[in-house]
C-alpha cells in the first residue's frame, strides 16, 4: 500500500508501513490532531508506537497527530493543490491514488444549507481500498437464473461486507463462465466505494465488460446507463431514497437487471423500507441475500428468493 504510505511526512512513513507489514490488514487510519492515530483492522483498535516502529493495541505512549502532519498530509494527497479536491470535498471525501478514499470532518463553508468546501480540516479517515477476489464465489450460483441473473439485492447493516461482496459480484458476472456468458455491467459508484476510481478510472479489477460513472448520484447514473450504454446489468451501492426507488423502477420495465444493496438487518427491518412491500408485491426482486459477520470475523450469507422463502 505505498500509495498510502507516500502520503505521510517522511518520519512517519515507516510506522505506517510496519501496519501494514504486520499482517492486521489495515481498513481504516483515522488522523485526528491532537489525538492518538488508530488503525482499525480484524476487528480490533490499533494505535501507532512511533518509538517501537509497531502498531499496538494499549493506547500508552501512543503518536498524537500534529497539525503540521496534518498540513504535510493533505499536501501530498492534493499534489499541492487543494482547490483541485473543492468539488469532491462537497461530499466530505475525496479519493487518492490506489482507490483509498478519504473522509474528512473540519469547519465547512455553507450556503444556503449546503457544503461549498471545508475549512479547517481536523480529521481524516482513510478507507484502505482492498479487493477480496473470489469472497462471492459461493453466493454467485444462488444468483443465476438461466443465462443471466436474479434481480437481487445485498443486505447487511453497515460494516458487514455489502460493497465487497457487490464488487466481487461484479468482476465474476463480467468474466462469465461455465454456460453463462460474461455480462455488460453498468456500475454508478456514487462514492467511488465499488470501483475506486482515481481520476475517473477503476483503480479496482471488476473484469473487462464493465462501464463506471464515478462521483454521479444514483438515480441519474441509472437513467444515463440505460441511455448511453446498453448495460444487462445495473450495479449500484446502498439503494435508499424516493428517487433511487424510482430509478429502480425503470431499469427494471427496461428489461435491464439489478444487482444492488440496501442497509437492513433482518427481513422485519427490511419489508419496512420504503417501496419494498410494494416491490415484494410485484415480485421485482427474486434474491435477497443477508450477509453476517461471524464472532471469528468471518462473513456469511443468507440467500431467501422473491416470496422471502429462504433458500439457504
């Protein structure tokens, strides 16, 4: 992960380094001025020992970020030119090269009720972007139906798998194999989580038949696929609003597919989700899979089809 590494002062780059090298698998750094780093990994809190050159779970003689580390940081993942991220930090993230996205909290400027840019950047939260190839394996079978898919949705509560689990879809259904041909998939990355795209190209392997619109909202990614590109399959992450509902809606009477997630822990939170009863009723969906996350950090899957019968 050197593109992250490189974006820290030079002092600190080996203690970033060694947490990767330790075999935690790092997926967030939260940089907090005046706070402790923390590394979150396999469940647990790290904390950077810049005396040891170790991550260590004991928050004692733990490195506290600086606003200088701050400034040089931010330099770095700008290329020395913030104005260059005002249109992505509107959003309250912006992605660096490799895929990473980085979150940002600070003072913002508003009008009229809405974020212009932000001031005064006080935290950082880089998402490490890593591909699980092969993590849906498993569940692809349960989504196949004939030469092409159910219309499925992926289900889980934050932090459980869904945009992993999604991308590895993706990148299967676009190979193809055995007597299903490779799929055009079109994919609207909102928040540039599934592809993690750097400068409008997919940092993340998601195979050769796949179109990306980066940083676009999902409702009008949904419509400008269907116009533009032909897809036989619409991917999109964390499906919620009236608009996406809709959005929805009209990929489907286009005879296009849907493969995309929603946040829900179980079957009751889901039928009470807006559109859903309406949508179960007229069985637009055929698969709905809950994913779990095991006590050994595992994760795990329930397969139920469009009567919400489970199949697995």
């Amino acid at each position: 992960m050197e593109e992250i590494v490189s974006v820290f002062p030079g002092t600190l780059r080996p203690l970033c380094r060694a947490g990767f090298a330790q075999g935690i698998e790092p997926e967030e750094i939260r940089l907090r001025i005046g706070r402790p780093v923390m590394v979150l990994g396999s469940g647990r809190e790290y904390f950077w020992n810049q005396e040891k050159v170790k991550l260590q779970e004991s928050r004692e003689q733990s490195y506290l970020w600086r606003e200088s580390d701050m400034k040089e940081t931010l330099s770095r993942m700008s290329k020395y030119s913030m104005y260059a991220l005002e249109e992505e930090l509107r959003n309250g993230f912006f992605t660096i090269q490799g895929g990473h996205r980085v979150g940002v909290a600070g003072r913002t400027v508003c009008e009229q009720g809405k974020v212009l840019s932000f001031r005064n950047i006080c935290s950082l939260n880089i998402r490490v972007a890593r591909q699980k190839k092969g993590c849906a394996k498993a569940l692809l079978p349960w989504l196949i139906q004939g030469d092409s898919i159910y219309n499925t949705l992926l289900l889980s509560p934050p932090g459980v798998g869904k945009t992993t689990m999604l991308r590895d879809c993706i990148r299967l259904l676009s190979e193809g194999g055995g007597q299903m041909p490779g799929k055009k998939i079109g994919i609207v990355d909102e928040r540039s989580e599934i592809a993690a795209s750097f400068l409008g190209i997919p940092q993340n392997d998601l195979g050769d038949r796949v179109d990306v619109l980066d940083n676009c909202p999902k409702a009008e990614g949904m419509r400008l696929l269907l116009r533009s590109m032909s897809p036989q399959i619409i991917a999109v992450d964390e499906l919620g609003g009236r608009e996406d509902c809709l959005a929805v809606e009209e990929v489907l009477h286009c005879g296009c597919q849907i493969l995309g997630t929603m946040h829900a822990r179980d079957i009751t939170e889901l039928k009470e989700k807006m559109y859903l009863s309406e949508w179960l009723g007229k069985g637009f969906f055929g698969r709905f899979v809950f994913l779990t996350l095991k006590e050994d950090g595992a994760r795990g899957f329930l397969v139920y089809d469009g009567r919400m019968q489970k199949l697995c």
